[in-house]
C-alpha cells in the first residue's frame, strides 16, 4: 500500500468521522421525533408515531415563543443590515490613521458578554423611561422593543464584517467613471453599488436572523415577561422534556436545509449564467445546447420525496399507532412481571439458605441444658447491645454530633437479670441433683 493511498484513506477516515460528530445528535434527535415513548429516546423502540408533531403545534406557550422569535428576527434584520452596511462604507472612506481606532470601536460589541450588553440594555431604557416618566405599558419596559435594540448591537457588527468582506473586492473606479458621467451620488450607490453588493445583502440578512432566532445570553435579560423560543426551550429542558423538542428540530433542520439547498441551486445558476455570459457574449437562454436530464437538482430532490412519502403511506395504510401502543403496554406488563417473580424467587432461594445455616445451630442449643441455654441468650443480648453501642457511636462520629447517650443502665439491668438467671439455674440445678 503507497503513502498517497494510506493518506488518501486516512484523510477519508477523518472526514467521515467529522461529519458524523457534526451531524449525530442532529440525526438522532430527528429520529426521537418519531418514536411514541414520553421521553426523548431512541432504544428502545416503542411505536412509529408522529403525534408529537400535533402536541407541538397544540403547545400555545411553545407556538408563542416561536412567533416573537421570528418577528424579533425580522426585526434585527431590518434594524442590523443598515447600520452594517453603514458602517462598511464610512470604514472604506476613512483615512487609515483613523480606520483601526474605527474599527476597533465597531467591532467591540461582539467581545462584550451577551449578559452584560442584557442587563446594561434593561438598565438603560429602564432610566430613559424614569426620565420621561413613562408607564411600564411603553416601548421602554416592552420586552420585543428591548430585545431588538439589545440583540442588534452586536449583531450589526457581524453584518458589517460580511460588507467589509465585499468591498474589498469593489473598484471604486466605477463609482469615479459614474460621477464624471453626470450620476448623482445617490444614483451611483442605487445603480453600481447597490447591485455589487447584493449578495453581501442577503447573507448578512441570513446571518443575523440566525444569530437573532438562536440567542439566549442576551435576550433572557431584555424580553421581561415576554417569551422566546430559546426562553421557552430552556425552561422545559429545566422541568422536564418530551418528543415535542425533537419534533421542533425536525421542523429547524428540514426548513435549513430546504433554504440552504434553494441557495445554493441558485448561486449555481447565477454563475454558470455569468460564465457563459463572458465566454460566449449571450444570454444562457440563447445558448442551443442538448440540456441533459436531471441537470437541475431540484426536480430530483422533489421526485424524491415523493417517492419517499408515497413509500411511507403505502407500507403504513394498515399501521395503528394505537394498536401498537397497546402491544407494547402489554409486554411492559409481562417483562415487569417476570422481574418480580424472578426478584421474589431469588428472596425466597436466599432465606432458604440462610434457614438451612441455622438449622444446625438452633437444634444444638435445645440439646444444651437450661442454665447454658440462658446465659447464652443473655450474652448473645450483650453482644448485640454492644454491636449497636459501636454502630451508634460510628454514626455519631460520622455526622459530628455532639450527643452523649449513656447505655449504663442498661447494661446494668442485664447484668442483674444475668446474676439473677444463674442464681435461679443454679438452685434449679442443685434442687434436681438432690
């Protein structure tokens, strides 16, 4: 085996394992969704079932958190993507004395604690509504306002980064040519920059509704009585969870990867267009060419999942969740059953032994004569006396507390009760010998 062989493996066996670290829990969550057990489980398998879809949409205070996050989201969109690009811009016009002093100060929101640009956001808005006197039912005590104004001071310095990330590669040739050519300033940035910058536009959108929709630090402080759906999430996983999680999951994971897909098909699209623009000078729906089958991905992937779905609804015309949910109740019964018989026959084995140990010792202290017999009983007395005398003390020195229990009279008693059994053994013994 060739070192380009033994890399080429190793460098797959690593790959492997990186996508399965990455999307394992994903996949296995995914699966929990469907399995009928109240608990988030994947063995062992109860029944195949998708009711906790319907328990996540009949969840109010789930579904209301869902709804502020994404009108919370929309908003830090509307809010972060201007000033990002604001931003970008009056950084690219800087001198370079004062642009790392600029960028320094622009970036520093993202090193601050989400927790403290929380509880300063709440502080603050809670001293400008005592400064104008303001009720608690205005925007400066309402939890989504807070939320919005909290979440995109950080989160406008990440879309800023992304257009920063685009001018790099702009000429500002263009904007000179379209100046001398008569354009306003406005028209330049509206016709030439705006255009350049479209696909910036849109990632800088995704990328802070994404941070909005996930972010918990920050918003635990800012929404007051109001709820998000981090908010809501963190408090069933601190109460106690059902399947209805792993069915949000799904739901996250398959509008992701839908809208990562759709995406992508188009950024394919847009640069085999613009290839063909510069090779050939035309449009791509000019261009006569035999188009082969599936080119576009698309019309694969609908095809199927539909295939997928009628598949699962023809192998489950006859299924019954219920039905299925009482067999497997029954054989819950049944194990449980054979594991009390089994506990109760191995208690029943073990006190036979123990009976069967004794036996011998019992049947020789009959054959004893009376007086042996008592004074074994009484010093089998003290020694018990004297084993929980021992324990209590152990305990006591255990747990450091300081108590004083005296078993002196006691001990005492069943000393005088011992001197008195051998004196009525004794005279018992000499009454029988005459």
């Amino acid at each position: 085996m060739s070192s380009a062989t033994i890399l080429r493996l190793t460098t797959s066996f690593y790959i492997i394992l990186f996508f399965a670290y990455l999307f394992g829990p994903l996949i296995v969550m995914s699966i929990t969704a469907f399995n009928s057990a109240a608990f988030p489980r994947l063995s062992p398998w109860d029944c195949f079932s998708t009711e906790w879809f319907g328990v996540l949409v009949n969840d109010s205070r789930m579904m209301d958190g869902f709804k502020n996050s994404l009108i919370i989201g929309l908003a830090v969109v509307l809010v972060s993507v201007p000033i990002g690009l604001a931003g970008a811009l009056m950084l690219s016009q800087l001198s370079n004395r004062v642009r790392p002093v600029f960028y320094t100060l622009t970036i520093s929101t993202i090193l601050v604690p989400g927790v403290v640009l929380g509880i300063s956001t709440l502080i603050f808005w809670d001293r400008m509504g005592m400064m104008f006197d303001a009720g608690y039912e205005s925007f400066f005590y309402d939890g989504i306002v807070l939320t919005v104004i909290g979440q995109s001071t950080f989160i406008s310095a990440y879309t800023m980064l992304v257009f920063i990330s685009r001018l790099q590669r702009f000429d500002p040739v263009l904007e000179e040519a379209a100046l001398d050519l008569g354009a306003t300033n406005i028209q330049t940035f509206r016709k030439i920059l705006l255009p350049f910058l479209k696909p910036a536009i849109g990632s800088a959108a995704v990328l802070a509704f994404l941070a909005s929709f996930e972010n918990y630090n920050t918003t635990v402080f800012t929404i007051v009585s109001e709820s998000t759906l981090t908010t809501v999430l963190a408090s069933k996983v601190r109460y106690g969870i059902n399947p209805s999680i792993s069915a949000l999951a799904v739901i996250i994971i398959g509008l992701t990867l839908t809208v990562a897909f759709i995406h992508e098909v188009l950024k394919r699209k847009e640069q085999a267009r613009e290839i063909a623009l510069k090779k050939e000078g035309q449009s791509v729906k000019e261009k006569s060419t035999v188009r082969k089958p599936f080119r576009n991905p698309v019309p694969v992937m609908v095809l199927l999942i539909f295939v997928v779905g009628l598949g699962t609804a023809w192998m489950a015309r006859g299924y019954d969740v219920q039905q299925c949910k009482i067999e497997v109740f029954e054989e819950k019964r049944k194990h449980q059953e054979e594991l009390s018989k089994k506990r109760r026959a191995e208690m029943q084995k073990k006190l036979n032994t123990q009976n069967q140990h004794h036996l011998p010792i019992l049947l020789s202290q009959q054959k004893k004569p009376l007086p042996a017999l008592f004074s074994m009983e009484i010093s089998l007395h003290l020694r018990i006396l004297k084993v929980r005398w021992n324990q209590t003390k152990q305990s006591l020195r255990f747990r450091k507390i300081n108590t004083k229990i005296s078993l002196h009279p006691l001990i005492l008693k069943v000393r005088s009760n011992r001197k008195m059994n051998r004196e009525i053994s004794k005279t018992a013994y000499l009454n029988s010998s005459n």
